[in-house]
C-alpha cells in the first residue's frame, strides 16, 4: 500500500519530515514525495529538505508562483498526472497552504483517500486565503489528524463524523525537538553578534499585514521601537522583499538603528535565533506554536489567530496591528513582565508515529508475524 505526501511551501517541510521518517523506520508502507515547486528559491525550499534530513522529492512539478486561482489550478493538472501513474492507496497533505487545497480537490475527485494533517484549525476569518482552504479541506477529507482539542471542537461544531477526527498531537513540534540539539551548537548568535536574550526576532509575510501599505507602515514603525531597546533581527520573506522595495522603504529601514534585514534563513539557522531569542515578533503561524513549545514570549501581529491554544496555554499574546499597542505590549516584555506558559498535550515529538501507524491501521498495512 502507499502513501503520496504532498508538499508545496516552506511550512509544509516541518510537518511532512517527521511523517515521511516514520513511515520510513516503520517500514510497512510504500510513500511517494511531491513537491509541487510552489516555493522555488533555495532558501524558501531546497535548504529544509537539508536540514531537516529529509530524501528529495520523488516528483517535482515546479509550479512556482502565480496568482491563487493560477497556482491551484497548475498544480491541480499536474497531480492529476502524477495521481494517475503513482497510484497512491492514500493522499497525505498538510497545512493550509494552496497546494493543500489543490491536492485534497484532486485526490478526492479521483476517488482516493484523504488524510490531511493539522486539521480542525479557524480563525474564523474568511478574508485569509488559508482560512478558505482549512475549511474546504477539513469538509472533504477522509481522515482529519488534529493538534490539539480545540481543532477537535472546531470539526465537531461544523458536522464533522467524530470517527474521521483524530488528535494525534503537532507534527511540527517533532520537527523541532528532534533537530533542537543540532541547532544550538550552530554558530548563528556569535556570528551574528548576538548574546542568548538579547535580542527580538521579527518575521512578516502575512497578505493582509504586507500588502497593504498602511498596515506594513505601522508593523515597520512599531518594529522600529522593539529595535530601539534591543536588537531585532528580521529575515524577510520574498513577498514582504518585494513591498518594501515597492513601497521604497528599504533605505529607512537600513538606518534604523538595531533593526537588521537578512534574506530568509534555513531551518536550523533560525531555530538557533528562535530558542534564544527575548522575544519573536510574527505573523506566522507556525511561529506562535514554536514559541509556545520553547517558551519564548511571541507577540502575533494579526487581529485573529487560528492557534488559540497558544494563547490560551502557551506564551502568545494575539495584539493586533495598531502601533502603539503593538509597542506597548512589547514594553511590558522587555520590562520582565512576560507571560509564562506550558506545552500543549502530543506536542511530545511523537506525532510522526502516531500518524504513521494511523495510515497503517486505515490502509489494512500489519507488521509480519514475528519469527520465534
Ligand atoms: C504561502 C502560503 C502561506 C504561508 C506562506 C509561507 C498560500 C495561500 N499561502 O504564502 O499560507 O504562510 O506561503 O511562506 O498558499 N516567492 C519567491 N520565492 C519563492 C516563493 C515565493 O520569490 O520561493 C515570491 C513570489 O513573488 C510570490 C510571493 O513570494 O508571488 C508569494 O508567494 P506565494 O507562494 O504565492 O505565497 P506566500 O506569500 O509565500
């Protein structure tokens, strides 16, 4: 029996690594690997494979950017190819991203089974385009493997089968624990001049927060404060790259005093900045999750969060994108008065197993009886 995993961009690597090792070390099920080139540059794709130990795609079908409608609709053609020749029992896909939406849409109208990981998560905002694939993937998909009880509560509140959900735990933490070691003995904070806690890390790339330019503005000015207190080093997303020069704010932001610019950095790289970091500065998603498992105080630029046990048990504040508050909360960090949080449960570092035996249970897969 096999499994066809599908991946497209940069947050989809963490989640998929661990599955694919799994199913790998357990040895009972066959899997293809696609990337569907949605992200293309080495640094958004290539150096994660690296880093996070994981085989090259078996398929590539270099999709590469376009608009929504033109990048789903590109990479629905060509899974459709590549469903037809693989013949997978079993299509795994993660996140929300818009290459998950493109294979849940193709395997299900091929009549194959669907699993997809990190079910069950809303924001409850229908204008961010991840919202619209979490919610027409979770309504069609065979199989719903959720991080956490509140996704759980989520599925059950929209009318999904209790027998199709599973919590199995974040996949993305396996990902982090297993390469947590290997990062801290990297150079990355000499190298950069910094010292452990002494400085913020910032990441935006978010369409709502960086295509529009008041938005961005604010984002930019209420960094610029966090900067003015302690370092912040702020690897910047090609989409968020492109605003910037667009909007001809590259030079101010050269000059503002702490803030550094850097391309987008590997896995490893930036889990070394991460774990130590005072504080992370984001609109990412995987980042609230991140912060929450290494106890780093993260402050989500965004008026909605779709991690809400971040929050609610972990070290996320959600704070919107007004400035001042922005400012203000980060204020109270840098004085000492952080929040403190624990882990969530399986967020254990097992989830990849979990996961692994789940397909071996749903495809009929059963070890060999063992020899006396
Ligand atoms: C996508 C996901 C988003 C995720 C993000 C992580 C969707 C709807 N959005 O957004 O959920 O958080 O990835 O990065 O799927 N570009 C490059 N090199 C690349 C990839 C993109 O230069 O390797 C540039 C292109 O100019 C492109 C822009 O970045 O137009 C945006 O890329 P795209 O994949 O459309 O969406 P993201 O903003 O990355």
């Amino acid at each position: 029996k096999k499994v066809l995993h599908i991946v497209g961009a940069r947050p989809n690597f963490m989640k998929v690594a661990p599955i694919h090792r799994a199913i790998r070390e357990r040895g009972l099920l066959a899997q293809t690997l696609v990337h569907t080139g949605q992200h293309y540059d080495v640094k958004m794709s290539d150096v994660f494979f690296t880093d996070l130990g994981m085989p090259a795609p078996d398929v590539h079908l270099g999709i590469g950017s376009g608009s929504h409608t033109e990048q789903t609709a590109r990479v629905m053609l060509e899974l459709e190819k590549v469903f037809t020749q693989e013949k997978p029992d079993l299509v795994s896909v993660v996140g929300d991203v818009n290459s998950t939406l493109a294979g849940t849409l193709v395997a299900v109208k091929m009549g194959i089974k669907l699993a997809h990981v990190e079910a069950g998560l809303r924001s409850g905002d229908l204008t961010m385009p991840e919202e619209i694939n979490r919610l027409l993937v979770d309504r069609i998909s065979d199989l719903l493997l959720t991080p956490s009880a509140d996704a759980d509560a989520n599925l059950l509140r929209e009318g999904i089968a209790p027998e199709r959900i599973r919590m199995v735990g974040n996949v993305m933490i396996d990902s982090l624990l297993s390469a947590r070691d290997q990062a801290l003995r990297l150079s990355t904070l000499k190298d950069m001049g910094f010292t452990p806690r002494g400085y913020a890390v910032c990441t935006l790339h978010r369409a709502s927060n960086v295509d529009d330019e008041g938005t961005l503005r604010g984002l930019l000015s209420a960094l610029g404060h966090v900067a003015s207190r302690l370092p912040v080093v702020f690897p910047v997303h090609p989409r968020t790259r492109k605003r910037i020069a667009d909007l001809g704010l590259g030079p101010t932001l050269d000059r503002t005093p702490g803030l550094r610019l850097v391309d987008p950095l590997g896995y490893l790289e930036f889990l070394a900045l991460t774990s130590q970091a005072r504080l992370v500065f984001t609109d990412s998603g995987g980042l609230q999750e991140e912060t929450t498992v290494l106890g780093i105080p993260c402050l989500t630029v965004r008026e909605n969060t779709e991690r809400p046990i971040t929050v609610d048990v972990g070290t996320n504040l959600v704070v919107g994108t007004h400035p001042a508050h922005i400012q203000r909360e980060a204020d109270r960090i840098l004085d000492g008065h952080e929040k403190k949080g624990r882990v969530p449960d399986r967020w254990d570092g097992r989830t990849g197993e979990r996961i692994a035996q789940l397909y071996e249970e749903t495809l009929g897969a059963v070890a060999p009886p063992r020899r006396a």
